[in-house]
C-alpha cells in the first residue's frame, strides 16, 4: 500500500469517525506496529489519489501475487513501469500482497 509522508499528528485536526467494532479490530490487526489510525490515513489518501488522478503506486514485481488477462476501460498507468495503457488495449490486473487490484501493461511481467 502506498504510504505517504507523515505529517505530525500536532499539525492535524481532530476528526471523529464511527466504526463497527470488527471493522475497527481488524483494522488493528492490518496495521501492526504503523496503528490503526496510520492505516486509515493511508486508506483514504490512496483513496482521494485515485479519485483525482494523482496516484502513483511504486510496486514491484515481487509484490504482484497474480495476473489475470483484462482490457481497458478508460486509460490506465502500468504501476510497474509506467507504460500508458489506452482504452481498449489488452492489459493485466494484478493482485497485489494487499488485495489490492492494479493495472499493469502486458509486457510488464515478461
């Protein structure tokens, strides 16, 4: 998952959020010794890049667990090397170590 730089939590505002007592605890478990709030920071940063087209996820190949056989939809940025990826173009998705999906160029495994 895609960590961003730490800001000091005294520069921070405080914000109450509620959450299902699983949710939260498995929250807790994902995060190990970075906390459970960390976790929920990179969560919606990752989120809010996608959404606006900043995001950039540095992978690499050893963190991909699987690939399956795709085609674009809208235009994609491969996360291993960078390589656009038209609508319409063959692609892969690949599963990351962290569940996540992400588009990669059908060359980028080769």
């Amino acid at each position: 998952m895609y960590t961003m730089n730490r800001t000091a939590t005294t520069d921070m505002e405080v914000t109450s959020i509620r959450l299902e007592r699983e949710l939260k605890e498995k929250l807790k478990e994902l995060s190990g010794n970075q906390g459970y709030q960390a976790l929920i920071r990179d969560i919606l940063w990752s989120y809010v890049r996608q959404k606006t087209g900043d995001y950039e996820p540095q992978l690499e190949r050893s963190e991909i667990r699987a690939s399956m056989e795709a085609v674009a939809q809208k235009e994609e940025k491969c996360v291993l090397t960078g390589a656009l990826i038209k609508p319409r173009e063959p692609m892969l998705l690949g599963l990351t170590m962290h569940g996540e999906l992400v588009p990669l160029s059908v060359n980028s495994l080769g």
